[in-house]
C-alpha cells in the first residue's frame, strides 16, 4: 500500500515538473543529488555526535580530577 501511495506521489510531481524547462529540471536534479549526498553523510556522524564523541588531550584522571575540582558545596546547616 505504501509503494502504491510513493508512486502516486512520484507521478503527481513528475506531471507538475515536466512543464520545466531543461536547464531547470538539471538544477532539480542537482539539488535532489545533493540532498541525498547530505542524508547520508549525515547519518555517518549520527554516531559521532551522540555516542561517545567527546574529544580531549587529557587523561581520564585529569578529567576527573578537574570535575572533583570545580565542584562546590554550599550546603549550610541551619540550627534548631
């Protein structure tokens, strides 16, 4: 069912783009190419952006010991 509604879809553009004019219709190709070429390299850096991809010249120690560092307590306790 869903491949029938896609070449539906496919076939309504087709018939509002043919009235293009050539050099319109290679800038469409274009811009569909690239669009395709941007997907898939952005699904390359999915992983890169939210797995795992942090980046530092540090040790695991010095980044622990900086997080041990900056925290602060300012918990004060109050008297009955």
């Amino acid at each position: 069912m869903k491949s029938n509604t896609n070449t539906i879809l496919i076939d309504n553009y087709f018939g509002l783009l043919s009235g293009l004019s050539r050099e319109n219709k290679i800038k469409l190709i274009a811009k569909l190419s690239n669009s395709i070429v941007d997907e898939v390299s952005e699904k390359e850096n999915v992983v890169d952006k939210f797995f795992g991809a942090f980046k530092s010249d540090k040790s695991a120690e010095e980044i622990i010991n900086d997080i041990m560092d900056s925290r602060t307590f300012n918990r004060k306790i109050e008297a009955f």
